[in-house]
C-alpha cells in the first residue's frame, strides 16, 4: 500500500475525521461524531479524545494484521510437514 500524509480534522460540529492531507473532497477514513452532551463532559477536548481513540484503532489494526501474517505462516509451515507423525 502507498504512503499517504494522513490529517486528523475537527470539524466543528462535534464530529473528527481522518482524512488523506492531499485527497480533499473526498470521503473521510474514519469518522468519530460526539453528542452535545459527551462534547460538554470532555470539556470541548473533542479533538484530543478523537486523536486517542484512532490511535488505539490504528494499534488494534497493526497487532490483528499481524496475527493475521502469524497464522498464515504456522498454516503454511503445518502443510509443510505433512506426512510426519511427531511424537
């Protein structure tokens, strides 16, 4: 996959989006919308909760990607072995 400059937006209206910095007009990644009311308990830190929760989302993508590689490499490495019996 290409690298892409990536920016997290506020825009406002309680809602913070992922975006690619160079795609503009177009649909967002991800999308993190917050009420009027959970906007009043952070304390208008919208942007910096929205920051965390992508992070976390972005560190659960990699370790799920991973495990993903993990289990196609002992999938591959048991039909290697085949016709063996280990004991």
């Amino acid at each position: 996959m290409a690298t892409a400059l990536l920016e997290i937006v506020d825009l406002g209206d309680g809602e913070v989006v992922l975006q690619r910095a160079d795609d503009e007009g177009a649909e967002p990644l991800v999308s993190i919308q917050f009420s009027p009311e959970t906007s009043a308990y952070l304390m208008e830190n919208n942007l910096e909760v929205a920051k965390a929760m992508i992070q976390a989302g972005i560190q659960a993508a990699a370790q799920l990607a991973e495990l993903a590689n993990i289990e196609v490499d002992a999938q591959e490495h048991e039909g290697s072995a085949e016709g063996r019996t280990l004991h």
